[in-house]
C-alpha cells in the first residue's frame, strides 16, 4: 500500500527545494553582474576540438562587458556589498544542495 500523504510531503518538498536553489543561485548571478563582475567564460581551446566561439565574438563580449562595467548606476559600496550577498546566495545554493546529499545517503546518518 502506498502511504500518498508521504508521497506528497517528498514531492512537495523537492519542487520547493529545487525551486530554492534555481531562484538563490539566479539572484547570485544577478547580483554579481551588479557588482560589476558580469560572468564571462573564455573560450575553450582544444587541439582536435571545435572552438565554442571564435576569438572575434570574444573580444565583442568582453567590449561589451567593459562598457556595461562602466554604465554601472551603484556606488564603490553598493557594489561590495552586491558581491557579499552574491556570495551568500552561492553558499546557501552549496549548503542546500550538501543537506539534500546528506539526507539522501543513510551512511552519513550514523
């Protein structure tokens, strides 16, 4: 027999969960491209691979990312502390994602 209320509780519980950690690390994100440290990955380069993308579309990203630096409406301040909540959002995304490890392997609760 299938006990639906616990069955519920768990599905429940990773939507929100899951919800949790999409909606944290975005607001991570978000906030370190306010304070001026927009992500920005260089192009990979492998011997026998295919370029993600060309050095031309690099250096019109990074361009574009300088201006968007220098547009930046928050103070020296404000920035610092966009970036110290950035990375509370990042670390409460890890902690959330460790319980969820921990809860899911029966060795760790011995």
């Amino acid at each position: 027999m299938i006990d639906w209320v616990s069955f519920f509780v768990v599905a429940l519980a990773s939507i929100l969960g899951a919800s949790l950690v999409v909606a944290l690390y975005s607001l991570g994100l978000r906030l370190l491209s306010s304070a001026g440290r927009p992500v920005h990955v260089e192009p990979a380069e492998f011997t026998d691979a295919i370029t993600v993308i060309t050095a031309e579309q690099a250096a019109t990203e990074a361009k574009r990312i300088r201006k968007a630096a220098k547009r930046s409406p928050l103070s020296a301040v404000q920035k610092r502390w966009a970036l110290a909540a950035a990375r509370v959002c990042f670390v409460l995304c890890a902690a959330i994602v460790l319980y969820g490890v921990y809860l899911i392997i029966p060795g760790f609760h011995k």
